[in-house]
C-alpha cells in the first residue's frame, strides 16, 4: 500500500468486461510525512469517486483490487484506490 495524490483520469476506448463501473485514474505516489512525489506516476482502478488533487490510499495486492472490483482472477488490474484521505489538519 502507498499513500497517493490524484493527477487524472485515464481516457480508455476499450477495458476488460470485469472493469465495468471502474475508472481509470492517474496517482503519484507520495511520501506521507512531507507529501512530496516519490517515484513515477501510475494508474490505478477507482470506484470510491476520487477526483483530481485528493489524496489516497492505493493497494498494490492485485487480488485486494479483484475483490474490490468483484471480479475473477482474469481480470488484468493491479492497482485500486482504497481509501481517500482527509487533507492533513493545519
């Protein structure tokens, strides 16, 4: 699991049947102390409603996102969005 900030949606013509209700959003990763990127952007399956600049929790455990999806183990996505997160207190 990591900590990431929504840059945008991913535009596809064509997803995997078991992908039905997902979107496609665009994260970079982010250290969690000082929420600066670290390492490349990547793109993850969302169904909670993410939306550009929030931040959130992104799994990693392709079998945690089939679940999530509700899918069978032929689907081809191995990155969702598991929690969004509240902006930090000031």
């Amino acid at each position: 699991m990591f900590i990431a900030m929504v840059k945008g949606t991913v535009t596809a013509t064509r997803k995997h049947p078991s992908m039905a209700g997902a979107r496609l959003l665009i994260v970079q990763p982010i250290d969690p102390i000082s929420s600066q990127p670290s390492g490349f952007p990547q793109v993850a399956a969302d169904v909670l409603g993410a939306a550009a600049g929030m931040r959130v929790l992104v799994v990693s455990d392709g079998r945690g996102v089939q679940d999530m999806l509700k899918a069978d183990n032929r689907c081809p996505v191995r990155l969702g969005i598991m929690a969004l997160i509240d902006p930090p207190a000031v």
